[in-house]
C-alpha cells in the first residue's frame, strides 16, 4: 500500500499536535482496511471516506482503488490520478467535523 500525504493533512497534524497518537493509530488502521474502517461519503464529497479520530475530529481519505471501482474518479478529478497506482491511500484533511468539511 502507498500511502501520501496532503499538505493540509500535515500542517493540521502539526496544528492539533495534542491527538497526534490517536491520529496516528487511526491511520494505522485505515491502512490496514481502508473500507471497512472508514465512511463513504455523499455529494461533494462523493468518492472520499471520513473516519473519526475523537468525538469530534476527522480524517478524510481517499482510496484509488475504490475511487476507480466505483466511477468516482470521473468526479474527484484527482490530478495525478491517472499515475497513481491503485492500492494507494490519500490522506487530504484533519480537523474538527464542521470546519473540515466546509473546506
């Protein structure tokens, strides 16, 4: 599994660096089982996944594989997608549920 990490990810690791054990054990997991650990999500976030670190607090990825399998591609428009193996992991936010998702 390859596995990447945005920008923003990381500069929200760094910003809410008090729950980056739990941040970093969720991770653990979802690279283990991308889908079963994670959430599908619907409309404008159609081919990502969230999954929560803390009551509060979220990560959003995204697996090439099921973007593929399920046509999501054609909407998320990832722009190196087409040189992106298919067992990869993205992970492109963190941060609390309401703000996360309003970027």
């Amino acid at each position: 599994m390859e596995v990447k990490f945005e920008s923003a990810f990381l500069k929200a690791v760094k910003k809410h660096s008090s729950i980056k054990k739990q941040v970093r054990k969720k991770i653990d997991m979802i690279i283990e089982n991308p889908v079963s650990i994670g959430e599908p999500l619907k409309g404008n976030w159609q081919g990502f996944y969230s999954c929560p670190v803390k009551r509060n607090f979220i990560i959003i990825y995204l697996y090439c594989a099921i973007c593929r399998k399920k046509n999501d591609d054609t909407i998320v428009l990832c722009s190196d997608c087409k040189a992106t193996k298919d067992q990869t992991l993205k992970f492109l936010l963190l941060g609390p549920h309401d703000k996360t998702y309003k970027i």
